[in-house]
C-alpha cells in the first residue's frame, strides 16, 4: 500500500477548450476542400410550430437532394462557422491569454481528401492545419486532434451511404496515415471517432448513413459502428507505428442513467442503458465485443456482417485512453419502450432534482463524479473530459461585456465534482470545455446557443461582424487554469 491520497489536479493537468472543424472553420469550399455531410446540416426556425427543436442533425435522401437543388433556399450555418479558417490566430492568442494547455479541435477530411476517393491528400488542406499546429505551438498549446467529428466527405454518402459500407474502413485507414505521417512531429494526442455512441442516436451525424436507405435503423448503426470500430483500431494501429510515442483514445458521450425508482426492474434497465452506452468503450478498450451485446443483438434482429479477420483487428488496435464528453443525466425505468441508449436527449422522465438549462438538459455535477468513477473502475486507464459546457443565450452589453455567471456556475460545480472524482482514485488526464469560443450548435445549428468564454457577435443567420469579446466567464476560468484548480 503505498498510494497517497491526491487533493489537487495533477500539476501536468491539461486545461483547454474544445471544438470541431464543421462548427468553427467556415471556408466551406475554399482551398480544394469537397463538400462535408455536415454542410448539409439546415437552420431550421427553432421556434417554429412553439417548440425548440433539437434536432436539425439527421438529414435523409429526400432532403438531401432538395439542398443539393436548391441550396439558395435554405440557410447551412456549418459552412460558415465562427470564421476560424481565417481568424485562428486571433482566436489562439486568446486561448493562450486564458492560459490553455491544450485545445481540442477535429480535422475535416473533406479538407484533405475532398471526395474521400483521392489517392494523393490535398496539401492546401494540410497546410491550413500545419498553420494551426504551428501557431498553437508557438504558446505551447498541446494540439489534441479529433480525427472524424461528426463530419465526413459527403461524396461517401452519396456513394456508399457511409459507414454502413465496409468500403469506408481503407479510406480511413489512408486519411489516418496522412495525417499520422504528416502531423507527427507536431500532435501527441489523438481521438479516432468523436461520441461513437451516437450513432445510434443521430445515424447522419456520425456515420454518413441516410436512414431512409437502409431497412433497419438500428442494425445499420451497429453495422456504422462495427466499421468505425476496425477502421478506428487500424487507426491505432497505424499510429503505433508511425508515432511510438502519441497517445490515442476512443471517445463516447457519457450520459448518466438513473432508474427512476428502486423497482429492481427498474434498476435493471439502468444497468441495460450503461451497458449500451459502454459498448463502445468496451469494444475499444478491451479489443472484444462484450457478451451482453450476444443476447441484445439476437432479441433484437440485429445481424452484423464480420469477417473472420475483424476479432483480431479489434484486438490489435486498442486505445490508450478514455475521452467522453459530459453534459447531463438521464432517468430511465422498465417499459417496452424504454429508450434503448443511454445517449437518449429527449428521455421524456424528469429529475425532479435538477435545474434544466435554456435547452432542456439536466444540470448534474454529481453525475460526472459517478461516471468518472464507473468509467475509471471499469476500465483502469486514463479518462479525458473532452466536452463539458453549457450552452446558453448571452448578452452582449453596450460595453462590450457580457455578463454568464451561469456558465461560471455551471463549470465550477463540474470542476468540484472532478476534484473529488481525483481524490475518489480517478486518473484524468484533462479537461477541455465544450466551445470555448461561441460557435455553430452541432445538434440545433443555432449560434445563439453558446458555449464559449469568447463572445463571437454573429446571430442564427449569419449576421453581425464576427468580432470576438472576452466574457466574465474568460476572466474566471484564466485563474482556474492559473491556479491549477484551486481558485474556483
Ligand atoms: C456533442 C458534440 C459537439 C457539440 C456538443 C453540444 O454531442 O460532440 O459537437 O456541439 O455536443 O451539442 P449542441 O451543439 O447540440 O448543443
């Protein structure tokens, strides 16, 4: 016995903030870059017909072809982003003001291979990130890279219906090698696959597949998975090679399921929504698909095409890391029709404990100390909270200040949490908060739902001067990093 109890961060900690290439860049269709399946993500009036709608991120054959006729008739903020592709030494400089150790963003693999088919990358794309990478470094800002977030050549969609298709594993394969290859020297961190899980939830989004194409929903999005799985682990494997030294993660979204009652049925249907949502993680971690999901694909006429090469793909390809992202918890109890992932928004069971934010998700700080702690306990390797935030409408004053103590709040009381998930024996690596400069909604592609310490002045349509303004929450969360997680 000779540990010792750990009351602060780790001094190596990595505070940061986090983002992806298809909310931020813009410059949609500059420099070679192909169309993106997120360029096909519409601003719908989230006010029409009196409710806030969520999700404007699954996009099906029909629509599609109606904004690739008609792209005049329709506003597609995702190609706009906040201007990133040309201001990202503004926005740097301010991340280094705040003291970031490291920032989180994604590469567009449209950027690099525009249609996903090229042999030869795109060097116009892969110059614009060396920029990025160098003038990160210039601070020494830790570059941490998501691979695929929520975006892919939309060439792979029309072609193929995306990651349903086995095709897409070798083009993966090769637009990791370029990358690994190119940015070795320059990235140590790395995630395959940005919140894999939700898959299940939003089949567009993560994996290409327009849902109208296939006859089973939910067997398509295993099958998504069961790809992104091998491509990710080849993945892995290619970086073990090429960058001994690089650490590589699987990433999912971490919701917290709570059985509604004490009703042992109840309680079953939490362990069964865990066990969903780990899937992923347990496929990634332990190179194995886990036994519960035998018994859940046979009750549920799901048949995944392998091959007989694939148990030892996923065995080799393991990850070194656990990234999630943390937003809130759900409440889940035994019915039929019981959400059948953990990574359900619209679970229709309210905690009667907890505040909602402008946008209907549940506030919960202690939830995040119980899932580091299920995440650490089951697996044993090192966690990263790579998105936590809240998104919110803020004002910007007539001096140019805006005013968030809620996101203060929010990001405190998270914090707190991960403090006493450290002193519960939790190893976490670091801690990148979700926007930390405004940007385009990933689910609801509104800029009025913001997460950043940066104030970007642009509105759901595009409108305004994109000028960029330090919030309270800059101020606070500069001494967080410089105090190490003391002052808070
Ligand atoms: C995660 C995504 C992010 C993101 C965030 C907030 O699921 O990885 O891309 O945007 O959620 O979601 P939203 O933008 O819908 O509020």
């Amino acid at each position: 016995m000779n540990q010792s109890l750990q009351t602060t961060f780790p001094k190596d900690f990595l505070w940061g903030g986090a983002t992806a290439a298809n909310q931020i860049e813009g410059a949609y269709d500059k420099d070679g870059k192909g169309l993106s399946t997120s360029d096909m993500a519409a601003y719908k009036d989230p006010y029409a017909g009196g409710k806030v709608d969520n999700f404007t991120f699954n996009v099906n054959s029909v629509e599609l072809e109606e904004y690739l006729n008609h792209p005049d008739k329709y506003l597609f903020p995702k190609r706009w982003g906040i201007d990133f592709y040309h201001r990202y030494k503004e926005d740097i400089a301010l991340f280094a003001e705040m003291g970031y150790k490291v920032f989180r963003l994604s590469i567009s693999w449209a950027r690099i291979f525009p249609t996903g088919l090229e042999d030869k990358p795109n060097e116009a794309g892969l110059a614009f990130y060396d920029k990025v990478f160098d003038e990160l470094a210039k601070y020494d800002i830790e570059p941490l890279v998501t691979m695929s977030h929520y975006e892919m050549p939309l060439t792979l969609t029309q072609k193929y219906n995306g990651w349903v298709s086995r095709e897409l594993i070798g083009l993966f394969e090769k637009f990791a090698r370029v990358l690994f290859e190119r940015y070795k020297d320059k990235v140590k961190y790395w995630i395959t696959f940005n919140e894999m899980n939700m898959n299940l939830n939003s089949i567009y989004t993560g994996a290409g597949v327009l849902a109208d194409k296939v006859d089973n929903v939910e067997e398509a999005a295993y099958q998504a998975s069961h790809h992104q799985f091998l491509a990710s682990a080849l993945a892995v494997k290619a970086a073990r090679e090429i960058m001994p030294e690089a650490h590589i993660g699987c990433m999912i979204n971490q919701i917290e399921s709570y059985a509604r009652t004490t009703k042992p049925e109840d309680q079953l249907q939490a362990l069964k929504a865990d066990q969903i949502n780990m899937f992923y993680p347990d496929v990634q971690v332990r190179g194995k698909y886990p036994n519960y999901m035998v018994r859940y694909f046979a009750e549920n006429n799901i048949n995944l095409e392998t091959k007989p090469e694939d148990a030892k793909i996923l065995a080799e390809g393991t990850v070194d890391f656990i990234a999630f992202s943390y937003y809130m918890s759900h409440v889940t109890e035994a019915r039929p029709d019981a959400a059948k992932i953990a990574g359900s928004f619209d679970s229709p069971i309210k905690n009667e404990y907890l505040e909602l934010s402008q946008w209907d998700w549940p506030i919960d700080p202690i939830g995040l100390r119980i899932s580091l702690n299920k995440l650490y306990d089951r697996y044993q390797k090192p966690l990263f909270l790579v998105e936590n935030g809240l998104g919110a409408r803020d004002e910007l004053t007539e001096d140019g200040k805006i005013h968030d103590p809620y996101r203060i709040d929010y990001i405190k009381k998270h914090i707190i949490e991960m403090k006493e998930a450290i002193q519960d024996g939790v190893e976490l690596m670091g801690y990148t908060t979700w926007g930390c400069i405004d940007l385009i909604s990933c689910g609801t592609s509104q800029m009025s739902k913001r997460y950043g310490f940066i104030y970007v002045d642009q509105d759901d349509k595009g409108n305004g001067s994109l000028e960029r303004y330090r919030k309270d929450s800059f101020y606070w969360y500069k001494d967080v990093i410089a105090s190490n997680g003391e002052n808070l």
